[in-house]
C-alpha cells in the first residue's frame, strides 16, 4: 500500500466497466487493484484457496474471483449484478461499478452507468465490435456518459497484432459517430497478463498512448456541474424550533451566496437567502455536491420535494413530458397504468399516456410498441399528476432523471431521462361552470356515488348492479348503469381483450363514470376490471368517498358451472384467448368497501347485502 | 459568524461527507420511525458525527440502538457512557433475554451461536420491539466481498430478511424508500467510504473512539496466532497459559473473545494511519467470526446480521 496521501487535484473518479460474458471484466478490474498492490495478504490466500475451487484458469491466481462477489454468482460463473470496488492510487481514487455483461441484466449497467462519469467498454480482441458492444455504448450514451475508454482486451490472443487493433478502432468510430460521447481512449491490453494495464507493455511498441491506469488518472471528467444554473432540491425541512426554518438539501448544480435571490420553481415565488449552514456551521457559498441547508428571508410556501432556482434561469415545470424510459421490472410498463415516479425528492403518480416507439438498443432502430418489457427502453409521453420541476436530462442529469416504482410491490421499475416538455397540455385548463357538481348534487338532494361492482365473468355483477339499481330508483335516486356490454358496442367497440386495451376499456369507463358523477347521478359499473391498478387509477378518478368498490366474490368453479353465455366452455375449449379467470388472471381486490360471496345466495339477497350498506353510506 | 470549512478536508471527503449527510437526511424524511445502530465502533461513531451535523442545528431527532452482547470490551461501555452523557443521547440497549438466560456465551458455544443469538437475533427483536422501519449503520462496501453489492437503502422484506436477488437497483442517487407495512431498510450512509477514507475523517474532524484503537500495554493470550486481550476471567486461563504483557491495538470492535488484537506502537490517529498505509492484512483479518466458513458473510447477512 502506498504511504503517499492521494495529491488534491483529480479527486474522484466514478466508472464503470461493460463488457460481454467472456470479454474479461472481472480479470480487469482483478488486474488492476492487484497491480495497484492493493491486494491485502489474507485475500489473495483467499484467492489462491478459491482459485483451485472456482478459477477458470487452471494452476493461476483467477483474478477475475477478487471481484466477483456473491456465492451463487460464483458458481455460475457469471457476474449477476452491480459490485462497486474502492481503489486509491497515490494521483486518485477510484469508484468502480463491476457491472455484468449478461445479455438480461441492462439494468444493471444502467444502474451502474447512472452513477459514473466514464466507462471503460471492453472488447475482445478476437471478435472486436459485437452486438454487446453497441448495446453498452447505446446505454452509456442514453445514460448520459461522456468519456470512454475502448479497451481491446486478450491482445496477447492476436499476436499483439496492430493492424487488428486498428481496424477495431475504424470499427468503434464508424458506428458511435452518432452517438453523444466527447472523448473515446482507445487501448489495447491483456487483462490475464497485465499488458498496458498498469506499465507500458514491450509486446506493443507500436501504441504509444497511456496505460489503462495512467489515463484513469489523467482523465479531466468535468461535467461543469458548478458552471450550470442554480439547482436545490429540498430534501428536508429542517424546524426544530419556533426560531428556525431552513431548507436542507444537496445542491444539484451552480452556486450560491449569501444575499441571492431565488424563486421556488413550481410557485414563483421569491425569496433572498439569509444563511447558508454547511457540516460545519455558517458558510457564505455553496456549490454543486454540497450538502446545506438554506434559510430565506421570506417565509414562503415550500416542502420537501420543491425546488429552488435563481429567477433568471429557472427549471421547466410542467405536467407532460417527453422521456426516454428503460424498464426494468418483470411486470412490462402498460401504457394508462398509474406508476409513483420520484423526481428528485417529489414523488408523484404518473403514467405514460403513449409509447412513441422503442428503441432497439443493438440496432439503434426504432419500432412500435405497446407496452414495454423487462430491460427494453421507449421513448414516451408521461403524464404527471401535478407538476414537477425539471431540465432536460442531456443538460442536468440530477434535474432531469427520475425513477418509476410499482405501487404494489414497491420494485423500482422503470429509470427515466426526460427530453423536454410536451407543452399541448399545460395551456389546457379545465373549463369552470357556473354550475357544479355541487349544485346538482344538491338539486337532486342525492350523494353522487360510482358504485363499482369487480369479479369474473358470470359472478352475478349484472344481475346484482340491476336488482341494486331499481332499488335506489324506487328510493328516488337518479341512476345510470354502465356495463362491458353497452359499453364496449360504443364507445369502447374499438377495443380488444389484450392487457392493453382492458387498461384502456377501464381507462374510459373511469372516464364516463366521472361525466355522470359530476351530473350527480349515482353511477352503477359492472366490469370484470381484473387488475387492481386499474380500479386504483378509476378510484383516483374521483374525489376520496366517491369510489365504492364491490367485490363480487364467486369461485371460478361455480362460475364455470353457470356459464350464463356460455363463453367459459369457449375458454376452456381455447377459442376465446385471454379469457379472465381461465388463460387471464384476476387479482382479487385487497381493500373493497364491499365482499359479497354469492355463493348459496340467491341475487336478490346479494343485491340485499348491497342495498344495506348503500342506504348506510348514502343516507336517508 | 461565518466560517470556512476545515482545510483539512480534502475534496473527496467533503464530498463523502456530503453524501452521507444527504443519506442521513433522506432517511429521515423517508421513515416513520428512524434508529441509528451505535456499535461504538469506529465506522458507528462517524456515521454519530455525520448525523449530528445533518440535522443541526436541531438535535439528533432519533434514538440509537446499543446490541450489547454482555460481551463488549469494558473500554466500550465506558466510552459508550461518556458519549451519551456528552451528547445527550437517546440511547437503548438491548441485550437478548432469552439468549441470557440460557446463558449463551462465545467460549461454550462458540462464535456462531453467540453471533446467532446475542447479536443477530437480539437486533431483530430490538427492531421489532420499537418498531424501527430503518435502521441506520456503519458498514462500508469496501469491507468484504459480499459487500460490495450491497444497496445505501437495503431492502429487507417482514422478517428481515435480505434477498440478495431482489434487491432495487439505485440509479443517480434516487432512491426508492417505500416499504409496506412490516417491512424495513437498513440504510448505510458510509456505503462509499474506504477504511482509509474513515481514518482520514476522524483525523481530520478529531472524532473520539474507544481507546482501543490506539495503542497501549495490554494483557494478552497467544491463541492460534491471534492475540486475545482477556478482559474479564470468565474466559478461563489453559493449563500453564499466561497473559503477557504486549503493546498492541485493535482494528475493529466486537466482542473481546472474539476480536484479536495486533501487536503496534501506534499511539495517535496519525500513526494508526501511517501503520494502515503499510498493512498488509485486510480489515476484517481480526474477527475470528468472519472465518469459521466461506462466504459467511454473505449467509449472516441473509439472516439478518447487519
């Protein structure tokens, strides 16, 4: 280990490594912090130990096991997910995110990429440019990296061949000329062997450019945060007394001093900045990666999640934006699905109204979709409940990424760079009446409700909705009743049974459902609407208290045997494909207002059940 | 009063620092009920230091969590004494009832039951007690392996338990705190830092640790190479077998049968870092639980060591 104390200056460096399964990653970065001399004593007995157990390189120290990290990825033999290693040489310190080359795991490097300002993409030396390599450098570019190394690995295995090498080079050139990187180091080494790797290798006396190590340590990866316009997201209120309010957060870009104005993007309003508290009490600045905490002059209106900007170059705001999305979960992103998005620390529900096309991330070409799978990446519409702040993504990647997590299972699911803002939406403003739902409401002397009946097909929702309806008609309600079957002969007669367009059916029925609430009627829907993001997106349609979801519980058995149209025994017999309960799941609701098990129970006396609580609910 | 930032902070650990500060602050804005879990080691007291800058000039706003093992150095409970006193803590200690009454100790049952049940088993039911959903700790990527993967916010589903293939990715700092009912994080603010970088910060910052770390004469017992300071007679002595004498300091805390010292004259925070820089043994080479399988590490950290 090295006495020197890291000389100030080059500071940190984040990268990452890419490369395909065999390309030699691992054994690079093993490579590396091995000849660094950062290798303790009791790891490489470890090593040698695990080297007879695991190595793939018969008798040799497998420097590709100092990196690969968890059991069961190191009996498959393959890297499974982001590993970050820490290596200091007496000019730097390094972050490197090991991040796999398996053909499923795009994420991973995604990952890896949103947290690294270079990558290293390797190549082997024998096959040069493959469908991988335009893979990772797709993704470092829609990533936002700048700086790559192109390191063309198992040189040895060419005879160090310098015309290979350079045809290799054209190769890269010709194909990332599109792509937005301002600086490629092309080198070639031998991960196995340590060539130009650390020292300058004898077998390649043709190349005469810096090591692996020397460029790493030499590369100017200045992003300009400091340079861009004021960025704080306000992470934190911070109030621990009545004497003090100050806004805690870490600045995303520019700088700031004592006595500036600046505005909270979403409201306008403006204010001057009084303090500025550092980890170390008052300080009179701050810039980009500082964590503080600001105090204004003015007490203005603002939370966690808002932004402050300087009045002359503030963020967009906007509820519509144009984004790249790669997905990441298993469950495939369907457009009209409610998603919760984070932006910086605002999280906000979202959904992406359409998917413009998806880009093939080995071809770079661009194709229709309708909804989006595991590690596939789209450039779409987003429609944001609310409004956040933001800058485009290739001008301030803290401002300008965001996450979409699932609202069930909590997985983060998607990672998003915004392009710009769709502005057709912003100018549209919801039309004010002089009469409102209130006042019909109020004519009618009624509660306007969506009652909204979900089970299988054939569970009794229809016959139960229309025994329910002509009670609360006689009790001199105002009523409307919609169904699958009006509906879907109309307006919805353009639909499918596809996962996409059930979403886009409920979609409309939550839409029309809320036209004759607002008229005050209580609305009466029976859909088999199998998916709960889908009753969630209809429930936040409307007003909390407006939705009441009933759960027409019948057991797919005694469904079947009712078979009222006959369409199970079709199911069954394969001719309706995407049937629910038979070739389609139904997801139970886990909170209805209402269960009403039909079983044993005449219609009538569910529609009873139903009525009881209604008159509860509704009053008089 | 203005001041300026310690010239002594280099860049790169302004900007740890400043991460972890964010960490910190994220976790508070996050979670209902935060706890910060104080070993009393070196890495807990920084994450300690960091928390009480991220939230000045109010006070730490949540508790810290002690698992004692009724094994802990007697340096450690009494430095762990002086530092609530000093800084006010809200501090809770913990120790595994059940485990005491069945009288578990590392010299009987050796250093997995006792990891098992005093510390493992007694976070879990800390945890559940006083219905933490996160809990703040010291560990660092650059410790071991299995580390390595490891996520700043770690998701452990009811039961804490780690999945470690269903953990969430973590892209540009964005993190995904949500969490259903029952379910928990444990977060680690010092995920980016290195050994040396913790050294460099308790130069820089004067942060007090447990004398232990320094260097001091200290009765020790020569035992399969390692060198045992016995710090109370329950452990008993073999036939002819003596403590001698030897100037020696510790790496990391733990339990005293269970963490070997090193013999070193390393008496400041500069000479332990000089003695750092021209180590030759990794951290963890001084905790006799980490060897007694492969990948252990990783197996404890499914069941839910921290």
């Amino acid at each position: 280990m090295s006495n020197q104390r890291i000389e100030e200056g080059r500071g940190l460096l984040r990268f990452l490594t890419c490369g395909s399964v065999d390309d030699g990653k691992s054994t690079l970065i093993g490579r590396l912090l091995h000849d660094s001399r950062l290798i303790a004593e009791d790891t490489l007995e470890t090593l040698a130990r695990d080297s007879r157990r695991h190595g793939t390189v018969g008798e040799e120290v497998d420097l590709a096991l100092l990196v690969d990290g968890l059991e069961a990825e190191r009996q498959q033999g393959i890297t499974i997910d982001v590993a970050y290693r820490y290596f200091a040489t007496q000019r730097r310190s390094f972050i490197v995110a090991d991040t796999p080359g398996h053909e499923q795991y795009t994420r991973n490097m995604a990952t890896g990429a949103s947290n690294s300002d270079l990558a290293v993409i390797l190549v082997d030396a024998r096959k040069g440019i493959v469908t991988q390599t335009r893979r990772h450098a797709t993704i470092c570019s829609l990533l936002g990296i700048k700086h790559l190394v192109l390191a063309v690995n198992k040189i040895d295995l060419i005879e160090f061949d310098e015309a290979q090498f350079a045809k290799i080079v054209e190769d890269w050139n010709k194909f990332s000329a599109d792509l937005h990187f301002s600086e490629t180091q092309p080198i070639p080494v031998s991960a196995r062997f340590g060539d130009n790797v650390t020292t300058s290798s004898a077998r390649t006396p043709w190349y005469s450019g810096p090591t692996l190590a020397e460029y790493l340590e030499s590369v100017d990866v200045d992003y300009g945060l400091r340079d861009k316009p004021f960025r704080f997201q306000v992470q934190w209120v911070n109030r621990p007394n009545l004497d003090f309010r100050g806004f805690s957060g870490t600045v995303a870009s520019g700088q700031i001093a004592l006595g500036d104005s600046l505005v909270v993007a979403n409201s306008g309003r403006q204010s001057q900045v009084t303090r500025i508290l550092g980890p170390d009490g008052d300080q009179p600045t701050a810039s980009a990666g500082e964590a503080v905490t600001i105090c204004l002059a003015d007490e203005l209106d603002l939370a966690r999640g808002d932004m402050l900007v300087p009045p002359a170059a503030r963020a967009e705001v906007a509820d519509q934006l144009a984004v790249n999305l790669l997905w990441m979960d298993e469950e495939p992103l369907l457009p009209g699905r409610k998603y919760l998005a984070r932006f910086g620390h605002a999280w906000v529900p979202v959904s992406v109204t359409s998917i413009k096309y998806r880009l093939d991330i080995n071809t770079q070409q661009q194709t229709p979709t309708k909804k989006l799978a595991l590690n596939e990446i789209a450039f779409c519409n987003l429609e944001i409940s609310g409004r956040v702040a933001f800058d485009p993504y290739t001008e301030n990647r803290a401002t300008g990424a965001f996450i979409m997590v699932d609202r069930y299972t909590n997985r983060t699911a998607g990672a998003g760079m915004v392009s710009f803002a769709l502005r057709r939406a912003t100018h549209i403003h919801a039309e004010g009446f002089l009469v409102d739902k209130a006042a019909r409401a109020a004519l009618l002397n009624q509660q306007p409700q969506v009652i909204w009946f979900t089970g299988l097909s054939g569970s009794g929702k229809s016959s139960i909705a229309k025994l329910v309806e002509a009670a609360l008609h006689r009790d001199g309600r105002l009523t409307y009743s919609l169904d699958g079957d009006n509906l879907r002969l109309g307006l919805n007669r353009d639909l499918g049974f596809t996962d996409q367009d059930r979403v886009e059916n409920i979609r409309r029925v939550g839409e029309v459902a809320k036209l004759f609430l607002d008229a005050g009627a209580i609305v009466l829907c029976s859909f088999i609407s199998p998916f709960r993001a889908e009753r969630r997106m209809v429930r936040e349609m409307m007003a909390p208290g407006e939705f009441i979801e009933i759960f027409v519980e019948t057991p797919v058995e005694e469904c079947i045997r009712r078979d009222p149209k006959g369409l199970y025994q079709k199911a069954l017999d394969g001719k309706i494909p995407n049937f629910t309960g038979i070739s389609s799941p139904y997801e139970e609701p886990e909170a209805a207002e209402l269960v009403v098990s039909t079983a044993g129970r005449t219609p009538q006396e569910s529609a009873a059940a139903v009525l009881d609580y209604l008159r509860l609910r509704l009053g008089g | 009063m203005v001041s300026v930032s310690k010239p002594s902070l280099s860049p790169h650990l302004r900007r740890l620092e400043a991460e972890a500060i964010g960490i910190l602050r994220e976790t508070l804005a996050s979670f209902r009920n935060p706890v910060l879990l104080y070993s009393i080691g070196k890495d807990s007291s920084v994450v300690l230091h960091l928390a009480l800058k991220a939230f000045a000039p109010g006070r730490l706003p949540f508790p810290c969590l002690h698992i004692a093992t009724g094994w802990d150095f007697r340096d450690m409970l009494e430095f762990r004494k002086r530092r609530v006193a000093e800084l006010k803590l809200d501090l809770i200690v913990h120790t595994n009832p059940e485990g005491l009454a069945r009288g578990i100790n590392p010299i009987d049952h050796g250093s997995q039951v006792h990891m098992h049940v005093m510390a493992t088993e007694a976070l879990k039911q800390a945890l559940d007690a006083h219905g933490f959903d996160a809990a703040i700790g010291g560990a660092r990527r650059d410790e071991e392996k299995a580390r390595a993967k490891e996520r700043v916010f770690s998701h452990r589903s009811a039961g804490h338990i780690w999945d470690p293939r269903n953990q969430r990715p973590e892209l540009w700092g964005l993190f995904n705190t949500r969490i259903d009912k029952g379910e928990g994080m444990r977060v680690f603010p010092l995920s980016n830092w290195t050994e040396f970088d913790v050294w460099d910060y308790i130069a820089a910052e004067e942060i007090p640790l447990v004398p232990l770390y320094y260097a001091a004469l200290r009765p020790v017992l020569r035992r399969d190479g390692m060198l045992i300071m016995r710090d109370d007679d329950r452990m008993p002595l073999k036939p002819d077998e003596q403590a001698e004498q030897l100037w020696v300091r510790f790496r990391t805390m733990g339990d005293w049968p269970l963490t070997a010292a090193h013999e070193s004259r390393a008496q400041t925070v500069d000479d332990v870092i000089h003695e750092l820089r021209s180590s030759c043994l990794s951290e963890r080479a001084g905790r006799l639980i980490d060897q007694d399988q492969d990948a252990s590490m990783e197996r404890k950290k499914r069941e839910g060591y921290f």
